[in-house]
C-alpha cells in the first residue's frame, strides 16, 4: 500500500496563520491611525506657520484695521488657503473657500503692547483622535512667535508643544 502524498496546507496550519495576521493588524491599526494624526498635527503647524510671513508683513506695514478685503486701505492679506484638517476659522474668506476646508483665525494686534493670534482648529476630515484640538501661533510684542498644541503631546510637533 502506498502513502498518500499531501497536498496543501492542512486545517491547524491555515488558522495559524490567520491568527499571526490578526496579531500584527490588531498592533499596526492603532500605530497607522497615531501617525496619521501625527502627520496631520505637522501638516497644521506647517500650513499656519506660513501665515506669520504675511502678517509680519501686514504688522510693519501698519495693516492691522482688519483682515479682509487687501484693496481696503489698512486691510491686511494674510494670504491663506483652505484646508481640510481645519474648521471654524475666519468668516471673511467662508465665500472663496472650497466645500469642507476652512482657515485659521487671525487676530491683529489692537495696540502696539497686545499680542497678534493665529489660530487653527482641527476639524472636517481631521483624524478623531484630534478633532476639536487647536495649534496657535501667538506673536508678542517685542516680535516673538510661539506655537502652542491642544492635542495630546503623543501627537505633537517638536516646535509646537502642548501649551499650558
């Protein structure tokens, strides 16, 4: 009588290979969604941080009636676009804007002696693990930026740490 061969994978082999699979998914899942978040905090610090440049400019340039409309005599352009990790940002630019995107908001400083803001707050496509955290760019008056996160500090830039 001769033995049979066999042919393929047997029943226990298969189910352990199924639960490897299932044990590497259940630890790369949770890392994949910490670095989108990651990602996505830097992605926000970057897009507002290239807002300091313009209201640097609108600030020595005595710009600091308002933010809007650049043909309005002391109207300041911050030059900003939208983004789809933002929400609530400034109402002035809610007409130009693409469905979903939003941008910062930005306050001017009133007197030479108060601080100029920028704000972002994480919303529309952002990852739930920060929705409703904000990065802010505060400005003083001697000409200092400093960036503050609201987001956990797992998820922070290192230039923009947790604020107090």
């Amino acid at each position: 009588m001769k033995a049979q061969m066999q042919k393929g994978f047997t029943l226990i082999e298969l189910m352990i290979v199924v639960a490897i699979i299932g044990i590497l998914a259940a630890i790369a899942i949770p890392q994949y969604q910490t670095y989108v978040a990651k990602s996505q905090v830097s992605r926000v610090v970057a897009e507002t941080g290239a807002v300091k440049t313009a209201i640097e400019t609108c600030i020595l340039d005595g710009k600091t009636a308002d933010i809007g409309d650049p043909a309005t005599t002391g109207n300041c352009d911050p030059q900003v676009t939208g983004s789809s990790l933002m929400a609530d940002g400034d109402a002035w630019t809610a007409t130009s804007l693409p469905a979903g995107t939003s941008v910062p908001s930005i306050t001017l400083p009133a007197t030479a002696d108060s601080n100029t803001l920028i704000v972002a707050k994480f919303g529309n496509s952002a990852s739930q693990a920060i929705k409703d955290a904000e990065i802010t760019w505060t400005r003083d008056p001697s000409g200092t930026w400093k960036c503050t996160s609201t987001a956990e500090a797992k998820y922070n830039a290192p230039g923009c740490p947790a604020g107090s």
